[in-house]
C-alpha cells in the first residue's frame, strides 16, 4: 500500500456546469446522481502496473437511473498519455452493465488536476454501481491517478475502493486517508418512470376534469 501511498496535494475541481434549463419535451432532463468533487482532500491514488483496474463503488440519490454520464477527477505529477483509458461499470454484484467505454490517447500535462469525462450509452444502473479504470500503453514516468474527495454531497460511498490485482476486484481500505475518489455521475430517469409520470400526470388531469 505504500507504494501507492497518497501524496499530498492541492485542490482539484469538476466545476463543469451541468445544463439542464431547456431540454426538449421529448428529452428527459440529465441529473447528478452522484457527486463526489466538493471536499477535496488533497489526496490522490496512482493507478499502478500491478492493477488491472482500479475504482470505487458510488450510491445513487434520486431515481434517475440511466447512467449518460461519468467523470472522474485526476491528479497528474509527469506529463505523458494513455493509448487507452476504460471505464467499466458494474452492478453490486460486479457483474457488468454494459461494454466498457474507452477513449483513446488521453494525454495528461505535468502537474495538472485534468478531469476525464465518459459518456455512457444509456446504461441502465441498480441503486448501487461500481466504476472501475483500466489503462493500456501509458507513457507517464510516474502514473496519475484518481484524486480523493470526501465524503459525497450527492449518494455515498463506503470507505473502501475497489481493486483488481489479477485475483478478482475486491473492495479495500487505504491508509492515511478515505477511499472515496472524486467523481461525478448523471443520469436520466428511466423510460419506464418516465411512462409512470405521465400515466400519473393524466390521470390527474383526467379527474380534474371531472370535478
Ligand atoms: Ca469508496
């Protein structure tokens, strides 16, 4: 665990606005279901070449249940780049929601705090997820990683993250600081809540009406 120790930083921010004024009639409008970037720590965990993926589990507020979007806060100490960076998203269960999502030749700076934002095919998530990244052909001398941010404004997270050493992702603890790594995730409601409201709008103007 040392090795991955947590260095001390400074603030981090996912400040990106989230627009939601006029959205189509026919759009359901994006909300943040979970929103870890507030209460930086200034701590941060470096993926490393002994992880095959590493994240954290994140419960959702709202109803708001297919996933659109997921951004994860970074802390880079050397400049250099990814020729791949996946997220992978799972249920409770670790079984997955959907394919990974990749982007190609993500390219970090030196001493930077860049965010990396994946948007997602509408997956369709349980009240809990799981979010995981992997990487492959990382040119960095020293890799970036996640930053911590603590505790939520938006859901929970237990205080353990979630690591895949070759034997299988697993939920642990670090030392020194909580395990909860600063992300974001939006969503929109599920069509078939969407179906439900409208069923229950008509249904009160139906008997409005009769009144
Ligand atoms: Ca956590």
């Amino acid at each position: 665990m040392k090795k991955n120790a947590l260095a001390g930083l400074v603030g981090v921010c996912l400040c990106g606005a989230l627009a939601v004024a006029s959205v189509p009639m026919s759009a359901a409008a994006e909300e943040v279901v979970f929103d870890n970037t507030v209460n930086e720590t200034g701590y941060y965990k470096h993926l490393s070449d002994s992880f095959l993926e590493m994240g954290d589990d994140a419960t959702l507020a709202g109803v708001a249940r297919q996933l659109t979007r997921v951004t994860i806060g970074f802390y880079s100490f050397s400049s250099g780049s990814f020729a791949h960076l996946s997220l992978h998203l799972y249920d409770e269960s670790l079984v997955l929601l959907g394919d990974p999502l990749t982007l190609n030749n993500v390219v970090f700076g030196e001493n930077t705090f860049p965010t990396v934002s994946f948007a997602v095919p509408n997956y369709s998530a349980p009240d809990t997820i799981v979010w995981t990244l992997s990487y492959t052909g990382a040119t960095f001398t020293s890799l970036p990683g996640p930053t911590v941010c603590h505790p939520p404004t938006i859901g929970t997270s237990e205080d353990t993250f979630m690591v895949d050493r070759g034997s299988g992702l697993h939920p642990e603890v670090t030392s020194g600081s909580p395990a909860n790594f600063c992300a974001r995730i939006e969503a929109t409601p599920e069509p078939a809540t969407l179906s439900l409201l409208a069923v229950g709008l008509g249904a009160i103007w139906l008997r409005r009406r009769r009144q």
